[in-house]
C-alpha cells in the first residue's frame, strides 16, 4: 500500500497520496477532513454519478447542484456563482469523462474561503493548463474501480500537498487509530511504559472514522497499472480522435469538445445523438454496448427531497441526448470501424 501511493503520488506530482477502497469513500474520507457537516452546503455538478452526490449526504450536508456546460459537460462556473450562499463551504468539480472542469474559474469563485475537492474519477491522467490532475488544488479524489483508466477491482486515492491533511485522512480510513501498524513498527513514540523494541501495540482514537483502507492485493495491482496507464490513456485518446474524425460529418450527432488547454485522461467517448434511445436500442441489436451517463441527480427520487436545486436547463436539456460509445484500450479499429459504420447506418 505504501508503495504504491508513493508511486501514485509521484505521478500526479504531488507529496502525499492517501489510498482507501473505492472512490466514494475518497470523497467522504475529504469531506469529513474539511470539517462538512450538517447544515453545509456542497455546489457540484447535476450531471455526475450518485457517488459525488452521496458523499455529500453522508456527512449531513446539503448537495447543492450546479448547471453545467454545454459542450464539456462539466460544472459551468458561472452557474456556480449563482448557486453560492453563505452556507456554502466546498465546490466540487467532476472532469467528466476525463475532460477537467474550468479549475482557474473555480479557484478565483472559491477566493481560499471555499473548499475546493475535485471528483477526478474520470481523469486519471489528465493534465489542466499542463498540470497533471491530482496536483492543482488541496483535495483530489481519484477511483481506481474495475472499469476505470487505473483498475485495481476496487479502490480510491485522495491526493494533497497538505502533510497535516494527509495523516488526518490515513486516521480516518482506519477507524481513527493515531498510528496504524507500519507507524508503531517504523517510529515508536510512545511513552517509554508502553515502548516495545520493534513493534509498539499502544494507539489512541481520537473521532470516529471508518474501516475505508485499500488492501494489499489492490494495491499490488494499482502497482502494475500504474506503469501501463500513459499507454492505455493514449490509446483511449487516439480512439477518441478517431471516432471524432469519422463521425464529424454526421449532423445529427454532437461529438465531445476537447479545449486545447487540457489533455483528456478520454475515460469516456460521450455522444449527444438524436434520437439517442432509439439509436442505443438498435446498437444494441447490433451486439454494441452503449451506455449513458448519467441521468442527472435531481431526477432521482432521492434528490428531489434531498438536494438543493433550482434551474438546470443545460443539463435537463442534453441529458436526454447523452450516449456513451465503447472506449477502452483493446478495442480494435475493426470493432470501431463496425460502431461507426452502425451509427451512420442508423441515420441514414
């Protein structure tokens, strides 16, 4: 575990990276170390997974959502602006699909008096103004789930150049033990009563936190992707470019915008398609697999008495067009070339 935060830490270009089981929990683990608690409020993306939106809940605050932009799909600054109240205490940025969010625009609106932790789910890999993801603002939250661009079957990273942040997180994932098992082994600091050569058995707890660690066999497979995902990522970009090229002359779709002052992790390939169910249903006859992501927050049961919302008309607006087109690194360019020819078909 700790060789592979080390090596996760040092790829982001950041001090300190605090590894947990999944990316949820990154996203509460940094809530709870920001001080969020009930009666807070937290800005972020209508268009986003439950995950960002459920962290929020679980430390008792009130997720506030934000519009988005209509070409990104990421969360809209100016909407942001709009959204801000007195309560507020985080914004939270998601790069979704790979694509970081306008982060110089967040930054100046939460002005050092706004928390800012970044749902980088999506964005392993990717860079903002040159900047890898994971080393731009205090708090970034990364998931490293089965289908994500760094898989390890489950797990999360929180990233932070904050030294103080990190051993708070590290206690919190550990159901808030004061020293975990390699810190007793490595450095005793007890008192001289409970001093043991080699190993010291005695901890405090202090808050109550939660059994959130990544286990070994996780982190072993973190170790061996790590060293492949530059690799993957540009194959997953170079997808990408390929399926822009090939579709850009179809109008009835919209194909994902790439501003040129970022790099794209490309976890997903997200189309605004005309017709989009009706087009998923005959791929799917086709044996292609597409998705959508994702019908937003405050159209789910839960977060219509949950959430804070107000209007969201670029979200309530695309989403109905929204398809995810396959996209990962052993897809072949005869597969793609079958997609393409499909989704041409259908139109024509």
């Amino acid at each position: 575990i700790l060789d592979f935060e080390e090596k996760f830490s040092k790829y982001c270009g950041v001090k300190y990276g605090v590894s947990c089981s999944n990316g949820t929990k990154a996203i509460h683990l940094a809530l709870m170390a920001v001080g969020i608690k009930a009666g807070d409020e937290v800005i972020l993306p209508a268009l986003t997974f439950a995950s960002t939106a459920h962290a929020v809940l679980y430390v008792g605050a009130t997720p506030v959502l934000a519009d988005i932009k209509p070409d990104t799909l990421c969360i809209d600054p100016e909407d942001i602006k709009k959204k801000l109240t007195l309560k507020t205490k985080v914004i939270m940025p998601v790069h979704y699909g790979g694509h970081p969010a306008e982060l110089t625009d967040i930054i100046k609106i939460a002005n050092k008096k706004i928390a800012i932790i970044e749902d980088a789910a999506h964005a392993c890999g990717s860079f903002y103004k040159g900047i890898k993801i994971g080393n731009i603002t205090p708090l970034t939250c990364f998931s490293f789930h089965a289908v994500k661009n760094l898989a390890t079957g489950d797990g999360g990273m929180i990233t932070t150049n904050n030294k103080t942040q990190a051993e708070r997180l590290r206690q919190l994932r550990w159901l808030g033990i004061s020293k975990d098992t390699w810190k007793r082994i490595e450095k005793i600091k007890t008192s001289e009563k409970f001093r043991v050569k080699g190993y010291g058995w005695y901890y405090e707890i202090h808050e109550l936190g939660y059994k959130y660690h990544m286990n070994d066999i996780a982190a072993a497979i973190g170790i061996a992707q790590l060293a492949k995902l530059e690799k993957s990522n540009e194959k997953r970009r170079m997808l990408a470019r390929r399926y822009t090229k090939k579709l850009a002359c179809l109008e009835e779709v919209v194909l994902p915008t790439v501003y040129d002052h970022v790099v794209s992790a490309q976890h997903n390939y997200v189309i605004q398609a005309k017709k989009r169910d009706e087009l998923h249903l005959y791929l799917r006859n086709k044996n292609i697999s597409t998705g959508v992501h994702y019908m937003p927050i405050h159209m789910h049961p839960l977060y219509k008495k949950m959430a804070k919302t107000s209007k969201l008309p670029v979200t309530e607006k695309v989403w109905r067009n929204l398809l995810t087109l396959p996209l990962y690194p052993q897809l072949t360019s005869q597969e793609q070339d079958k997609i393409i020819k499909e989704i041409w078909r259908f139109y024509n």
